[in-house]
C-alpha cells in the first residue's frame, strides 16, 4: 500500500513529463512542508533557479518573515517570488505545484504570484 508520500512524488514524476521550464518561460515549482512554503524559478535547460523564495526564518537565506498563520506566511511568499522575478525581467512562468493538491496553501502562492504581475 502506497502511503501519502509516494503517492505525491508519482503525482510529481506525471507532471514534470509534461511541465518544463524555459529561459523565456521558467517554471515555478511550490515546495510545501508541515513548517514552511518554498518557490523556485527554475530554467530546466540550463538546470538553473533563477529566484527563490521561502517563509523561513532571515537567517537561513529566506524572506523576512511576518508573524502570522501559514497561509499568511505563503501570501508572503507568493508576494516575493513575483517580485524576484519581475526583478529579473521574468513576467510568464510555468506552474509546477509538485504533485501536491492545488488548494491551500499551494494555491495561496499561485494567486499572490498572479495579483503580483506573474503570469500562467
């Protein structure tokens, strides 16, 4: 029997035959934990994060963090990875939510993304 785990990185392998990151059109790839939310630009051929974006605490490279509830703390993060890559003249990404549910948290990011400038 498959636990929950499995499960999601079968999910992620099917997607990530299908979604691929380009220099004009990166992909955005949502990484949720029980702690904390992580977003990456990634350009997969060159296999390079172009941004990057987390609620972890300042000192382990990640945004200032607000205090507030999880889902406060992804809006955050949604926030600053548009920005990150509006900075890096980014404005089209390919959605990657990594075999997770697009729901919760995962869709918190993506809609504040949205709302910041980004668009897919």
């Amino acid at each position: 029997m498959q636990n929950k785990q499995d499960k999601r990185i079968r999910l992620k392998r099917k997607i990530r035959s299908k979604v691929s990151g380009t220099l004009e059109r990166p992909r955005l790839s949502v990484f949720r934990s029980n702690k904390f939310v992580y977003a990456q630009v990634i350009d997969d051929t060159e296999g390079k994060t172009i941004a990057s974006a987390s609620d972890l605490p300042r000192g382990k490279a990640g945004i200032k963090t607000s205090k507030g509830t999880k889902t406060d703390r992804a809006r955050e993060v949604g926030r600053s990875i548009a920005e990150a890559c509006l900075l890096s003249k980014i404005d089209k990404v390919v959605f990657d939510r990594n075999g997770f549910k697009y729901t919760g948290r995962i869709k918190v990011v993506a809609d504040e993304a949205r709302k910041a400038g980004l668009k897919f």
